[in-house]
C-alpha cells in the first residue's frame, strides 16, 4: 500500500529532542531537589539512569523512524523485492554485549546506593518512630518524655488533623516504622525515598536532612478507604529551634495532661458544671483519707444530670455499684454532695444519665 | 507450487467428516470445537471487557481531571469507596479478561494455521478453556450486586484484602473469578504447548517455526510455572477470610510478605505472558510489510527464551520499598531482562534496514508499538535499580511506565495484529484509510494519557488515590493525561466503526493479500474448517514466500545452509 507523503527530514527530530532534553535537564530532569544526605545519592543516580535512558531512547527512536521514512516504499518503486538479509551473527553479539556492559555499569552504581540507603546507624542521634494507622500517622519522640514517662508524641487524625513530623536540620535520624492494622509506606518525595510500613516487621531507615523547611509526606500503599488522605507535613527546623519546639510541646502535653488526667486536689471543695450534656472539667481530684463535698452545678435546662464515682470506666460498663452516687435533679439547679473518704487511687467519674458523654477521671491523691 | 497431500482422502463435497456439522448459528456457538471459531468468541468477549475496563478507565480518568473533587453523575457518586472498587475492577477486566483472552484469540486462530494443524490438540478442552472466561466475568461482576465488589487493588495484599479489613463478599468473589480464568488460562497453556509439540507438519521443524509460535510457546509455559501458584496463594487468601485461616496474618503467625512473594511470583510473568505474543505478533509483521526476512530469526527464539527464563526471576522487584527482600539480587536479574528485550528491539529495527516498508496501516501500528515499548522498556530501568525505584515505586512514574507497555505497547501491537490478521478471519480488509487515522489518534491519545504520568510521579503523585490537593501542581498534568483517554476512546471507536464497516463492504480479501510468510496464508481466506487442503512444503520459516518467490530461493547462496540448519 504505497502511500505518498510529504517528506520529512528525520534529522528535524535531533533539535526536538535536543530541546526536550534541555527543558527536562533544567528542571532536575523532573525529579524534585533532593532535601536529605541520602536523597542526593538517589539523585545523582537518578541523573546517571535519566541522560543514558535518554541517549538509549533518542537513538534507537530516531532509529526506528528513520528507518520507517528512509525505507518506505515509493510511489515510484516497482515490485521487486529488496535484498533479503536474514541477520548478522556480529551485529547480534555487538548489542547483546554493549548492553549487557551497560547493565552492569548501572548495577554497580545501584550496588553503591542501595548500600548507601541500608544503612542503618546503630547509634542515630534521634529515634523518632512512626505509627501508620487507617487513616493517619502518629510521630512519637522516643528520647523526650513526658513526667508520666509518656513520649512526646504527634497524633493525626481524619479529617483534618494532618500530623507534621519536627526533625532538626543536619541530624542523622532514625525512623523506626509500625503498624498494627494494614500495610502502610511511608513517603516524602522530596527525600526521594519510601519505606513499606509492614505489620510484623520492624522496617526502619536513616535520614539526614541537609535543607530546612517544609515538605509534604503521604502514604505510598494502598491502606484502603482513606488511603488519599494519609498526608502528613515533615518540618525541618534549626537545632535551637527544635529544642524549642520540643520544650513547648512538652509543656502543653502536660497543661493538657493536667487537664484530663492528672490534675491534683487543692481543697476539699471540688466544683464541676454541668452545660449542654457535657461537663465543664475532664478530670477533678480530691484529698486522700478525708470527706470532701461536690458543688455540682447543672445548668441545661429540664435535664436530668448527675456526678457518680465509679472505680474506672469498665466498672460502668460491667454494671458494678458506684463508690459514691449523687442524687439526680433537672437544671437550672445546683447541689452539693457529701462525699465519704476514698483510699488513693485513679478513679472515673460519669453522669449516670449520659454514661458515655459526660465522664472524666476523678483522683484521689495526698494534698499539695 | 509444489504442495503436500495433507487430506488426500478429502471428499471435494461438504458431505464428508471434513466440514463443520451443522447446527443452528445460534447453538453453534455454544457447541463448537473449532479452533478459529473459539478464537473469534475469545476476541469479541475480549472486545466487550476492553470497553468496560476502558468504561471504568475514563471514570477514574475525569475523577482524577481537577484536584480535591467528587465526579458525581446521574447514578454515580465517585466516592473513596467507588474510586477504590473501580481501579481494582479495571485492573482485573484489563489484565484477565482483556488482554489474557484476547492473546488467546490469535493463538487460537493462528497456531494451528501457523504450524499446519487443522486443530488445537485437544478441541473440547479448547472449548471449555474458552467457557470458563465468560464465567470469570460473570462471577467477577456478580460482585456488584451482593454487596460490592473487591476495593483492595487487583493484587489484594493481605492484611488489607483479609477478613478484617475487606469484609464482605466483593474479594471472595474477586478470588473465585480469578481461580475461574487462571483455571482456562492454565487448560489453554496446556493445549497450546501439546499443538507445538504434537501438531507441527511435516517440515515444520521447531527452528522453521514462526516466531508468533514461538512467542505462544514460551507464554504457555510461563503461564505453566505461574498461574497455579497464584491460584494457590489466592486459595489461601480465601482459607484466611472464611475459615481463619491466618496464613497471612501477623497477629496469628502468619506473613504479609509471603502472601506479595506468591501474588508477584505469578505477578511479574504475567507481564511477559501479556506481551510476548504480541512481541510475536509483531514479529510477523515488520518482515512481511517491510518486503524482508525477519532480521536474526534464531537470535529472537533465544531472546524469547532467555526473557521467559529471567522472567520467572525478578518477581521481587515489585517489593523493592518492603524491606523484607534481597534489592540487589532482584535489581540484578531486573537489569538482565533489559538485554534479550534490546536484542529484540534491535532486531526488528534491524529488520526495516534497506527494506520497501509499505506503510499499511498494520505496519504503522507495528511501529508505533516499537516506539511505544522502547519508552515502556527504559522508565522500566529507572525502576530496576532498586535505588532510585525507592522514589518512583507506587506512584505515577510506575503507572505511566506500565502502562506504555501494556496499554500504549499492547494496543498498538494489537491493532496491528488485528490490521494484519482480520482478512485472513473475515475474508475482507479493514479499511486502510481509517486505520492510519486510527494510527494518529491512538499515537497523540496514548503519550498525552501517559507521558504526563511520568512527571507525576517524579513530583511524588501516589498511584491509587483517589483525590489530590489543590496547589501542588498536579492539576495540568492530570487534566492532559484525562484529555488523553478520551482521544484513545476515539480511536477505539474508530475501529469499531471500520470493523462494522468492513464486515458489510471490505475489499475482498483473497487467500494472500499482504504477500506475506507464513502457512496462515496457504490457505482461504477465512480457512475451511479443516484448514488446509494442501501445503506447500516446509524448508524455511516462510514456506509460503519459498512457494511464491522460487527465484529468491534459486539465488540466495545461504538458502541450503538455512534449510539445512533448521533441520533437527
């Protein structure tokens, strides 16, 4: 099927794809600068596999399409066949060597690199790990604890509590990753690396970041529904400033842990308000070995509440009589209860009415 | 000509054993044995499951157009639940009942013609392997309406397709229709491997063998060493979700990673069982279009060998980010598979060299397929060095590099197999004219589809997601890869319209349109149901060009080494 065609030249491919290469070449060949030690090793692999690809790709193409114009019949050509050449031994060894060559040259350098990003330090200068779970991630900061010996940590959580990851810049750090559910893999582009977040296997890897700033992180493996949303932030700050950070996140974790509980008594005169089904305080505490009075206040109008003291939360759930239980009235009202000594303890505290909106921790401890 | 007598007891009237009983149409269908009958059932249901995993393709397409949106139409809200079911439905369709038995319909059709058969070896196996497709289909879909079907991605690692956290019955489902096919895939290797072995005509020695053959062989066995592992990785799978079976929960003893071993050890081969024929294919058509023998016929039997040897042996590249597996072995072996595929890709540039390239609308596609796996083939080597695989593995980079070579690569070699084969099929030719605008279309449809993918990926777009946020600069890219899929709907519609149009008012076809090699077309157009009245003999790997051209033969110097060297 002849065909007649406008000709033309297949030397206009060399400058297309020479300009191509340049716009890629420009751009980091497309790949992302790298923000770690170990990210650039990665990259200049990259370019290495990047510019051979694109030599390999821009002959054999030009290749192809010169031989597909240069050799197609013409109008002009009568039936005769062209000479039937059925193959060259040389030519078959040439290109089964010369790419084997290269092949080889390319597993050496991915030798050096996979080398390079396996290593995991016995001794990192941070450990933070990494817990994957549907549908978010938690950073918990092993070497900083908490007066309860809780780690710092950084919880996500769906729909919008996207957790960042604070890590001081030029620090060799370890990430030690979990799951308890599915599998999970954790990536930051901009590190050029992922790990699989795998349940039953303890995957860890080094990372030291060399850029301060602000990269964006996000699950690499299926994890199912909310698999998209699996995003988290990694900040790179200065060394002081990470100090900084974590010296304010430890303060708020504990103003926060007071808050719900571990709070202290002060008194034997505990005051809670009860407003739109919920309690005004997540955690109230009394003296040790004393009576003391609730000054319950309940302010929803035509609701029923109450304060009840139970041992803890499964003791609800298991129908277990309550230590102390108030007598129940409608708002607007406010009561006081007496309340018997308690021995010292963790207890739990509920508005028998509303047993799964309204509870708190209520501690017994020594005063001061 | 000189012919051999294969049927020299034939009677000349369609009383004898030799023509098809006859039945109703309608009946016929369901009963017959015939090899190119049941290869024309396995390329229309193959057909039919394109158009729905394309359906389900441009769905996930416009879903993915605009960053932070929920494509809602008449009936259908593209919800995280509906996005994950659809690409793991499409996977599926695409993979199992597109491409798998749509390579089945031209082995099918073209095997027995090709080695001078009148059959596959075992005709009623050949039925039954062909039954079980639909029935796949059929279960797969049931799916949809007892409950959901499977959303755990169409490799449904464990934890996440296990009882907990995919109840249900969409992935029991899933596991039943792929035992189904991988049940008729494992039949049809069987038969095919017997065919070659058993069925080859006189003269037809395995080194005179077309390299299509070849191709269907080293696929069968593949197909052999692969397909019943998985189906024993997914019967565990199945045990684990309905009978506690913790095979593949770490809570109990049991092992994720063994589960991705068993899934990829079938996984990575079925790639090479998805391509090779239509390497084959293409084979084909390069010599015959470009007036020339195929360039180094011996050194594409030993690629094909040495591609489906290595195959078996890069499984775990899938696993490079698990951290449970040895990266540098698998890089190693990945790296190997590169250089058969090169000697491959050189070969059939080799082959055009100095030849009278008609540019059909067949060879077009055939060089559009060159084209297309050479990309496919070399973002394939970003992937296999383990290392940079570390950024690329599970985003966008992966999906356009797979998909250059299974949707851009296979398409191409299909069209082009299709172009090639379907006068020999129908007796009429596809119409030229539309095929090469057929040609344009699919070239700018399926780079603007893909190629942007690439950049995706290297920006760190994670495949299978079924959103992304606004201001990270993924939005274009997207936007173009969607326009593209639509232009690939256009051009399978376009051959839609020319295969109903050349049904009806095709040139009629005649017994050798194309001047081509190979026994297929020693025959009429379409071949009787027996195939062959008589052969021509069988000296070369293009018995039929010896019989045409006897001048080439009488002056090529090499001819009788070349006989002499293909003979056992």
């Amino acid at each position: 099927m002849p065909r007649a065609t406008s000709r033309r030249s297949s030397r206009g491919y060399v400058p297309g794809l020479l300009a191509l290469a340049l716009v890629l070449g420009a751009c980091g060949a497309g790949q992302p600068d790298p923000v770690t030690e170990q990210g650039e090793g990665l990259h200049s692999l990259y370019l290495v596999v990047f510019w051979l690809g694109f030599a390999i790709f821009a002959a054999v193409e030009i290749a192809i399409f010169y031989m597909a114009i240069r050799f197609r019949r013409r109008k002009t050509d009568d039936d005769s066949l062209p000479p039937q050449i059925h193959g060259n031994d040389k030519l078959e060894i040439a290109w089964t060597v010369i790419p084997a060559i290269i092949v080889v040259v390319l597993f050496v350098l991915s030798w050096i690199q996979i080398n390079d990003v396996q290593k995991v330090s016995a001794e990192p200068q941070l450990t933070i790990g990494v817990e994957a779970f549907q549908w978010q991630w938690n950073f918990v900061y092993h070497d900083e604890t908490l007066a309860s010996g809780e780690p710092v940590t950084v919880k996500g959580a769906l729909p919008d509590e996207i957790p960042t990851l604070v890590v001081p810049v030029d620090t060799l750090i370890q990430l030690d990753l979990s799951t308890e559910d599915v599998i999970h893999s954790f990536y930051i582009p901009q590190a050029l690396y992922k790990l699989d977040v795998v349940p039953g296997l303890d995957n860890r890897f080094d990372v030291t970041f060399t850029k301060e700033g602000r990269f964006r992180g996000q699950c690499a493996e299926l994890c199912g529904l909310s698999h998209s949303q699996m995003v988290f932030w990694v900040e790179v700050v200065s060394a002081a400033e990470y100090e900084d950070w974590i010296a304010g996140t430890k303060s708020e974790a504990e103003a926060e842990l007071l808050a719900t509980t571990a709070c202290k008594p002060s008194g034997t005169k505990v005051e809670v308000v009860a407003k739109d089904i919920k309690f005004d305080k997540k955690c109230l505490a009394a003296p040790v070995d004393s009576p003391f009075e609730i000054v319950f206040d309940n302010q929803d109008e035509g609701i029923d509440h109450n304060v009840a003291i139970y041992t803890s939360e499964e003791a609800v759930t298991a129908g277990e009589k309550a230590l102390f239980q108030g007598e129940i009235f409608k708002g607007v009202d406010e009561r006081t209860y007496d309340v018997e000594p308690i021995a010292e303890g963790q207890y739990f505290f509920i508005c028998d009415i509303h047993p799964t909106a309204m509870t708190g921790t209520f501690n017994i401890a020594p005063e001061g | 000509m000189a012919t051999t007598e294969v049927r020299p007891e034939a009677p000349a009237t369609d009383a004898g054993y030799v023509t098809a009983p006859y039945r109703a149409r309608w009946f016929r269908w369901f009963t017959t044995t015939d090899h190119k009958e049941i290869a024309k059932m396995y390329a229309v249901t193959a057909f039919f499951f394109l158009l729905v995993g394309g359906t389900l393709a441009l769905l996930i397409r416009t879903q993915l157009a605009a960053p932070e949106q929920t494509l809602r139409l008449p009936g259908l809200e593209v919800t995280e639940q509906v996005y994950n079911e659809m690409f793991t439905i499409h996977a599926t369709v695409m993979v199992f009942l597109f491409l798998t038995p749509m390579l089945a319909a031209f082995g099918n059709y073209f095997v027995p013609l090709q080695i001078g058969a009148a059959d596959m070896a075992f005709p009623r196996v050949n039925a039954f392997s062909f039954w079980l497709v639909p029935a796949g289909g059929i279960v797969l879909f049931l799916s949809y309406f007892a409950g959901g079907p499977a959303a755990a991605g169409w490799t449904s690692y464990s934890p996440l397709a296990g009882p907990q956290f995919s109840p249900g019955n969409g992935v029991n489902l899933w596991i039943g229709a792929l035992a189904l096919l991988g049940m008729s895939s494992t039949l049809g290797a069987i038969n095919f491997i017997t065919t070659i072995f058993k069925l080859r005509a006189p003269g037809m020695t395995m080194l005179r063998m077309p390299i299509f053959c070849w191709n269907m062989l080293i696929q069968s066995v593949l197909i052999l060493f692969s397909f019943p592992v998985v189906t024993a990785g997914l019967l565990l799978l199945w045990i684990d979700r309905n009978f506690g079976g913790a095979f593949f929960d770490p809570a109990n003893g049991g092992n994720v990673i063994l589960y991705q071993h068993i899934f990829w050890y079938f996984g990575h081969p079925e790639v090479y069982i998805l391509i090779l024929p239509l390497m084959g294919a293409i084979s084909e058509i390069i010599p015959v279009f470009s007036r020339k023998p195929l360039f180094g016929y011996k050194a594409f039997v030993y690629a094909t060998l040495a591609i489906g040897a290595l195959g078996t042996a890069v499984w775990a590249h899938h696993m490079f980010t698990t951290g449970a597996i040895d990266v540098k072995f698998f890089a190693a072996t990945s790296f190997l598979i590169s250089v058969p595929t090169g000697v491959k890709m050189f070969n059939w540039t080799a082959t055009m060299y100095k030849g009278k390239i008609q540019w059909s609308a067949a060879m077009l596609f055939a060089i559009g397929f060159l084209s297309m796996f050479l990309i496919g083939g070399i973002t394939g080597i970003f992937n296999a060095t383990g290392a940079v695989d570390s950024a690329l593995h599970d985003t966008y980079f992966v999906v356009g590099h797979f998909h250059y070579v299974l949707v851009s690569a296979a398409l191409f070699a299909m069209f082009a197999a299709l172009f090639y084969w379907f006068p020999k099929m129908t007796g009429r030719m596809l119409n030229e004219k539309l095929g090469i605008w057929q040609v344009v279309v699919l070239f700018v449809g399926v780079n603007l589809t893909f190629f942007p993918q690439f950049a995706l990926g290297l920006q760190g777009m994670p495949r299978r997601i079924a959103t992304y946020s606004d201001g990270l600069g993924w939005g274009w890219l997207n936007m173009l890869s969607t326009f593209g899929s639509y232009l690939v709907s256009v051009a399978i519609l376009l051959f839609i319209i020319n295969f109903f149009w050349a049904r009806k008012r095709g040139a009629i076809a005649g017994d050798n349109p194309w001047d081509a090699y190979t026994l297929e077309w020693a025959t009429t157009s379409p071949p009787p149901y027996y195939n062959f009245d008589a052969l021509p003999p069988i000296r070369t790997e293009r018995p039929v060009f010896d019989a045409n051209h006897p001048e080439i033969a009488a002056s090529d110097e090499d001819y009788d080494h070349r006989v002499s060297s293909s003979t056992p």
